[in-house]
C-alpha cells in the first residue's frame, strides 16, 4: 500500500513539474513577442530543468539560440528533438538553417531536402535550400527551387529577387526585370531590387527606365545606385 501511494505521490509531482514547464514555455514565447530572446531563453532553460524531456521547450530553445547566434548549443537542442520526434519537419527546416549558419551548406541541404519530404508544403524550406544551391554555384538547382516555392505561393519578395539574379546571371534578362518587378510589388522599399532591375534594364538599353529605378533605389539609400548614375548619365 505504501508502494502504491509513493506512486501515486510520484506521478503527481510529476504531472506539477511538467504544468509549470509547460507555463515557463509558454512565458518563454511570450517573451519572444515581446522580442526579448534573453529572457525568453531563460524561461526555455527553466521549462527544461522542470521537465527534462520537455520536446517542445528544447525546439524553441534552439531557435532562440540560433537567433543569439549560439549555433553550437542550438544544434545539439535541435539534434534531441529530432532524435525524439523523428517526423517533425519544421525541427529538420530549422537545423538546415542551423547547419547553414555554421558553414556547413551539404548538411544543410540535406536537412531542408528532408523537412521536403516530410512536408512537401514547407514553402521556406524551397526557398531555403535554393539559397544554399546557389551558394554552391548550382544555378539550376537553385532555380527550381525558386520556381517550386512560388508555385506553391510563397509571396516574398526575397525569393523573387533571388530568381532575379539567376535569371540575369543566365542572360535571361527579361525574365530578370519581370522576377525584380515582382519583388518590388511585394516590398516596395526593396532598394536592391530596383538597382538590379535597373542594371538589367540598362543591358538592354532601356536607359530611361533604369534612370527611374536607379534614382528610386538612391532615394532608398543604396549608395551603389548613385554611383551608377554618375557613371551613366
């Protein structure tokens, strides 16, 4: 009978311990809100001392810590996650990110090809490991990657700036200028985009339309587009 009480008492401590965790979490994500990491790594720290096998509390631990840029620590967080819940694509998404952080773009990719297939969906994944792609001078891979993203609906101007670049690298300029138009519709305050849309404008000798974008992109205080300007005009 005692036996059976300690039991009793064990699994009720238990169940406490893993309610505050799961409440210091939660107050670690309200401090991510609040866009204050530091104590909201101290809140994912305290939910784990309470509940060491608290999955959740270490997924989000790791991500503060890749944003504190604490790669090392992020990952072996990431790494028990994934040892533990085997299918949790946005934990493999995040890892490549981590991966790719540490300079390490193979395992990278290898990571956002799996988050892929456990969620074919994973739209930033795409855009992700297109990002890697190209690092690696894998123009093409890079490309359907990009094209597979915006397929699905991802709406960012990054990726389209990025397919930008591609398709000028590749002489395919028109498709260039059409890419940095769609990022510029996104995000409009994109200087970048419209100096490089400008510069591919300029090959084609549109003169007058890269003027305007190089004299918006100036506006928006990317100091190469002034350059240019003086250069051209």
């Amino acid at each position: 009978m005692r036996y059976y009480t300690w039991i009793m008492l064990l699994f009720l401590f238990t169940s406490c311990a893993h309610h505050q965790a799961v409440e210091s979490n939660q107050r670690g994500m309200d401090y991510i809100t609040r866009e204050q990491p530091r104590k909201a790594l101290e809140e994912f720290n305290h939910a784990i001392s309470l509940d060491p096998d608290f999955f959740s509390a270490y997924y989000n631990r790791a991500i503060i810590r890749a944003n504190l840029k604490q790669n090392e620590e992020a990952l072996k967080d990431m790494n028990y996650v994934i040892a533990n819940v085997p299918d949790h694509a946005l934990a493999y998404y995040n890892r490549g990110i981590i991966y790719e952080n540490l300079g390490q773009p193979t395992l990278a990719i290898q990571d956002y090809s799996h988050a892929i297939n456990l969620q074919s969906n994973l739209l930033e994944a795409y855009h992700y490991r297109g990002i890697v792609r190209y690092g690696m001078k894998d123009l093409d891979g890079a490309l359907a990657d990009y094209n597979k993203a915006i397929s699905l609906g991802l709406k960012s101007s990054a990726v389209y700036f990025n397919r930008g670049v591609i398709f000028h690298q590749k002489g395919q300029l028109s498709d260039a200028i059409e890419s940095y138009s769609r990022s510029i519709e996104i995000d409009p305050s994109n200087a970048k985009a419209y100096y490089n849309r400008a510069i591919s404008k300029l090959i084609v000798d549109n003169y007058k339309e890269a003027l305007q974008d190089l004299e918006i992109s100036k506006r928006l205080g990317y100091s190469k587009a002034a350059e240019v300007i003086s250069q051209y005009y």
